[in-house]
C-alpha cells in the first residue's frame, strides 16, 4: 500500500463505530460543544464562534433532526501519530497540560508562535476536529454525506502548526479513506487560502488527487497555477474580487470536469469560508450562493462526500454559510425571513472587528446574501482552461 511521506498504514481500529448509518436517513452532522467556549484569545481572528453558531442555527431552523447528530470524539494521540511525529503529538498535550511552552518547542513545532498561539483547548480542541473527521471517513466506508464544520484545518504540517491549523484532519480523513482501500479520492478546497497542507501530504500518492481555488498571490503563498505535485493536483489562483460569476464559470468549466474526469470513489470538500466578501482576512466577494452551488454541484459525483469547515473570520458570515451547506445537503430551503430563535442566535454575536460595530441588517434577518454576480475576467476563464489540461486518469496515469 502507497502512504504519503512513508507513513506506515495504521493499524485495525476495534472501537465501536457509532451505529448511525450513511445511507438510511440522510447526512449526518459531526459537531461538539468544545467549540462554543473556546477561543485563540480575545486579538485573535478565531476568537469568534463559528461552529456552534453554525449548529444553532441549523438547530433553530428545525433541519437537525437529533438522530442524525453526532457528538464529535477526540482523536487519541494513536490517531493523530497516523500523520503527525510523535514528538509534535507530545508538544501539543504539554502545551496544554502547562499553557507555555519553551523556546525550543516554539521554535521547532511553532506553537505559541506564527498566529498559534498556546490556548486552554490548544491540543482537545483540533483533536476534536480529528476526531470527528476520522470518524467520519470511517462512517463513509460504503457511501453517504457526512458534515463536520469544525474540520478543514487544511495548513498543519506532520511536525508543526501552520496557518491557525495545530493538526490536518483533512490529511488524516484522507489516510482513513486509503487505509479502507480507496484508491481514487478527490480533495476539493474552496477556502481563501490555499490547501498547502494537504497537497503537501500527498504529493507522492496519486491515489489522492488534490484541487484547490484560492486567491493569488496570500498566504502562504504556494499553490501557482505551474504547480501540479507531479500531476495529481490542480491549483486555480483567483484574482482579488472573484465574484459569483466567476466561481460558476470555474464550477462548470473546471471543478466539475475534473471529478467528471476522474470519477472519484469519494470526495472530500473543505469549505472554508474565507472568501466571502465580509470576511477580514481575504479580498474575495463571493456570497454564500456560490458555495452552496459549490456542494449542490458536487454532491452526485462521488458515493461518499465529507464537507469540512476551514477559513472564515466573521461569525456572522462563516455561521449563516455553513449552516446553508446542511441546508443543501438535506435539500431544505433558507426561509425568506428568518424564525424569530434564528434570528435571536445572530443578534446574540459579538465581534471586535469594525464590522462588528454596526452590523446590516439582513445579517441578523436572512441565510441567503444577494448574490454577488459580474462579468467573467478573461484571466478566469484561462484559470479554467488551464485546469484541464494534461489531466491524469484514477491511479495517477496522464490520460
């Protein structure tokens, strides 16, 4: 069996799988309530909630039938070593166990440093996010939708934090897939910043094929539409302001023929989101139409999808998308006014930012944005072409 940078294939994992099933009753969503307290720290842009936000609207909206519902559970450092060193799992616990670390570990795992920053939860906290992602792949063994917004920490190195990412549940979703035996899997990534971590995993394994759209020229700066990780990946490197528009244009013209061509036995989908027009951290302006789009498009292609979280820097924003995504994958439609409960868990956020000062209205009254539709750049459409290019067949062969 082909693993990424040499990891050894994990071995049997005997715990009981939750007996929720895929295929019976529709998604199932993978939460937990570690998210709702927790924060990097009152400067940071993730001192804001966004997946308990999310989850209470979908509540409140009455799409979150409590069968489908998942308790998400930590991944135990056996887990997290499928992927991650040793030595980088321990640092983690310690900085936990301690709220410090030393120099040393700063230096060499940079935690506590680059915008990652030691925290009450620093080590349970993207567990958790392991944890309920591996459990997913897991329940995906045959087919099915699972969500976890509190996935798509899609920068963490094997041995570091990177990008606010402590650990890669993508990688290690992934590394599940391919420990069941799945030899074609496709990971889709639609955040603002591009999915370095995850290309990186698996840039010698042509059973993972990896396609990521994200703004030029931002950190971390990788993902150049040249570089193709020696064929099985695509990056698609948008200019400042992509709009609705353009994310069709690439939706039909180049994320769609791809997994058309590849015809992939599961898809991965991270869905941060970054590249809304409110969010602090990216100059994108897409509205949450386009990502919703994005997973109904998508859906059909695959027997199994997992969509993850990621990226996404205003509650307000980041909530009402990801919420809307369990709204597509149960087929429901966002009421034209929200339910007064609804509404009610939008007006109870709080964010430091200037946006956060004077918020507009539908913010508080609405799922859906106005769309944000304009012209296609001529830049974006060769974006697309280019895609296309040269593409491999499943097992990593250039067709």
């Amino acid at each position: 069996m082909q693993v990424p940078n040499g990891l050894a294939p994990s071995s049997k994992d005997d715990r009981p799988v939750d007996h929720l099933s895929t295929t019976d009753a529709g998604p199932l969503l993978i939460a937990s309530e570690i998210y709702r307290g927790s924060s990097y720290g009152p400067k940071h842009p993730l001192a804001i909630p966004r997946v308990s936000t999310a989850v209470d609207l979908i509540r409140t909206l009455g799409w979150l039938d409590p069968a489908r519902f998942i308790d998400s559970p930590m991944a135990t450092p056996a887990q997290l070593r499928r992927f991650h060193t040793p030595d980088y799992v321990a640092a983690l616990q310690a900085a936990e166990a301690a709220q410090a670390v030393p120099p040393e570990v700063r230096e060499r795992h940079h935690i506590g440093a680059h915008g990652n920053p030691v925290f009450r939860e620093v080590f349970r906290r993207p567990a958790t996010g392991c944890g309920g992602v591996i459990l997913a792949a897991r329940l995906l063994a045959e087919r099915g939708i699972v969500h976890v917004p509190g996935g798509g920490t899609h920068h963490g190195r094997a041995d570091r934090a990177s990008g606010f990412c402590y650990l890669n549940d993508a990688v290690l979703g992934l590394l599940a897939w391919l420990d069941q035996g799945l030899t074609n899997i496709l990971y889709i990534d639609i955040d603002a910043h591009h999915g370095d971590g995850v290309q990186d995993a698996f840039a010698d394994d042509p059973r993972v094929f990896t396609l990521s759209v994200h703004e030029a020229g931002r950190w971390p700066f990788t993902g150049a539409l040249a570089d193709r990780a020696g064929g099985h990946a695509r990056n698609i490197p948008v200019p400042q302001g992509l709009n609705d528009s353009e994310m069709d244009w690439l939706l039909r013209h180049a994320i769609l023929p791809v997994a058309q061509h590849l015809r992939p036995q599961a898809i991965m989908l991270q869905c941060g989101a970054d590249s809304l027009e409110e969010d602090p951290l990216a100059k994108l302006s897409l509205s949450n139409n386009a990502y919703w789009a994005v997973v109904r498009a998508v859906m059909p292609l695959a027997p199994r999808l997992l969509v993850l979280g990621g990226g996404g820097y205003n509650p307000w924003s980041v909530g009402r998308c990801w919420a809307g995504i369990w709204g597509v994958l149960n087929g429901r439609e966002p009421p034209v006014r929200l339910p007064f409960a609804t509404e009610s868990v939008l007006r109870g956020l709080v964010y430091g930012r200037a946006a956060g000062r004077n918020p507009p209205e539908h913010w508080f009254t609405t799922l859906r944005d106005a769309p944000r539709e304009g012209p296609v750049r001529l830049e974006i459409r060769h974006l697309a072409a280019a895609t296309l290019e040269g593409l491999p067949v499943a097992g990593g062969a250039v067709a």
